[in-house]
C-alpha cells in the first residue's frame, strides 16, 4: 500500500475518475457508433443481427481490456482513511 499526502491522494482520485470516465466513453461510443453504422448490413452472426454481435460483444471485449489497463497503469492502492500519525 503506498503512502500519499492528502493533496496527492486527491490527485490520484480525480486521475483515476478522468481514466475511468475515458474507457466508459471508448465502450459508449463503441457501442452506439457500431449499431447504428451496421445497422443496414443484413448478414448475421449466431442467428443474430451484425450490429447487435459487434455492437454488444465488442463493448464487453473493450471494457475488459479497458479495466485491465486502467488496474495495470492508473490505479494506486492507497489507503483513503487519514492516519493518526499524518495528523500530527
């Protein structure tokens, strides 16, 4: 666990909000850009539409590897309760 000043642990937060915040718009704009840009392709995958295979199955697949590089590269584990020692 890593040791943080209180003006640092808040720039960590507010790092990992804006990280946090850029994968969910990465996984929304995947979704909703797909759907519609495939939306008049008529092949289908699993007896499903193309659009709804790649719109849905490629949200899941970027949020996984989004999660996994947001715990790789982003995130701190820091404690966000204040010690009694840093007080003094």
């Amino acid at each position: 666990m890593k040791k943080l000043t209180k003006e640092e642990k808040h720039k960590q937060c507010v790092k990992e909000i804006r990280a946090t915040l850029i994968v969910v718009g990465i996984c929304f704009l995947w979704h909703v850009l797909t759907a519609f840009l495939l939306n008049s392709v008529d092949w289908t995958l699993f007896h499903m539409p193309a659009w709804f295979v790649v719109s849905v199955l490629g949200t899941v697949v970027i949020a996984i590897i989004g999660v996994f590089w947001l715990l790789r590269f982003v995130f701190v584990d820091f404690s966000y309760e204040e010690d009694a020692e840093d007080e003094q």
